[in-house]
C-alpha cells in the first residue's frame, strides 16, 4: 500500500465496519465519556473476549464506577464480579492499586499524560493510548495485534511488533485517522482479516493490500 491509499483505505473501512459490532472497550467509552472506565475496562479486556469485557465493565461499574467506590472493595468481590476475565485475581489487584494512586496522587482523577499512565502497573502503551484517544479525546494511536497485522499486511510499515508499528504510524499516519484506526482495525481484524487465513477474495482493499506474510486466505 502506498501512503496515499490510506485516504481511500480509510473510507472503505469506515463503510464496512458500520455493519460489526463495536469494540466493548469504545462501548464503555462512548456510554461513560469516562476515562477512568475506560481505563479499567482496557484492563479487563486484555486477553479477554469482548463479549466477556462488556458484561465484566458493567458489573463492576454497577458497584463502584468511581476510583473512590472502587478502592473500598475486597479484592475478592473485584474478582468475583470481573469472572470470567482472563487472569482474574492478577488484574483485580491491578484495579485496586491503579485506584488507590488515583485516589492517593491525583485526587480521584485520571491523568491525560501518556508517561503518567504508563507509570500505572498494569499499562501498557496499548491501554494507556486508548485512555488518551477514547477518554480524553486527545491524539494517539492504540497499536494492538490487530492495527500490527493488518498494516504490515498491507505492507503501510514493516515493523516487528506493536510499539515499532505505533512510532512508524505516528511519522505516517495522517493525525485525523490517529484516534479511529484502533476500533477501524480490531473491527475488521475480528470479522475479515482475521489472524490465520484472513478473508481476502472478499475484501475491498485486496487491490491496496500487499498481503505481505499471508501464506493461507479465503
Ligand atoms: S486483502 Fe486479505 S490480507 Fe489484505 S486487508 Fe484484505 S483480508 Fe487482509
């Protein structure tokens, strides 16, 4: 894919994604305008179906949707209620202890710094980009698995993982497309270009895409 092509990339992918579901993480987003639930429902996303995250999210939002509610709970009833999320009891630490810093440091407060929330046990740049673009509104550009795949598939960066691919996006990336090509790429990641044998005799960007690494197609 040459660097032009994302313009009409970006258009095809906006056109076909309105069909998929959303992301549970944009979900919380949109319904909260709440960074620190889009924070803590990152976290319970990791390693977790969507599905699984969005009934976890709203348990847990029902009973402490605040830093404050939240860091008064025993790390039993966090994990109980945020089951079955992967690694449960990890991330239900986790939780309490980004709580109790947001509490203790920055007066029940989510901070809009990337280096800050970085700082936070338990986030990574992925979670910590997702905070800035969904809960804040502010530019970044959340590389998962499936922003990687797919723009070294369509041969936009070569990269060997998710933080070079986020550094060469943002030199190439036109800013406008910063915030949505997250939910544009898990979403298609998760219906059409899919990690193993990805979809592509009925893709309408196989004429951009130079299928660079895909041994096995439909
Ligand atoms: S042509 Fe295939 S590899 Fe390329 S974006 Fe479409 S589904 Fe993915």
């Amino acid at each position: 894919m040459k660097p032009d092509d994302i313009h009409r990339a970006i258009g095809i992918l906006r056109e076909e994604t309105r069909a998929w579901r959303t992301p549970s993480v944009t979900v919380v987003a949109e319904a909260s305008r709440s960074p620190f639930k889009v924070l803590i429902s990152c976290i319970i996303s990791l390693r977790t179906k969507d599905e699984v995250t969005t009934q976890s999210s709203a348990r847990l939002f029902d009973r402490a949707p605040t830093p404050e509610a939240m860091e008064g709970l025993p790390a039993e009833e966090v994990a109980r209620l945020i089951y079955p999320a992967g690694f449960y009891r990890t991330k239900a630490e986790q939780i309490l202890e980004i709580s109790r810093r947001l509490v203790a440091e920055y007066g029940g407060r989510v901070p809009d710094s990337l280096d800050e929330l970085l700082a936070f046990r338990g986030v990574g740049r992925k979670t910590a980009n997702l905070v800035l673009t969904l809960g804040f509104g502010k530019p970044g550009i959340c590389v998962d698995t499936h922003v990687h795949r797919i723009c070294n598939r369509w041969g936009y960066v070569a990269t060997k993982n998710p933080d070079a691919t986020e550094m060469a996006l943002r030199a190439l990336l036109p800013p406008e497309y910063w915030i949505e090509i997250n939910d544009l790429l898990v979403a298609f990641g998760q219906n059409l270009c899919h990690p193993v044998s990805p979809r592509c005799s009925i893709c309408r960007l196989s004429d951009l895409c130079s299928r660079v690494g895909v041994a096995q197609s439909r």
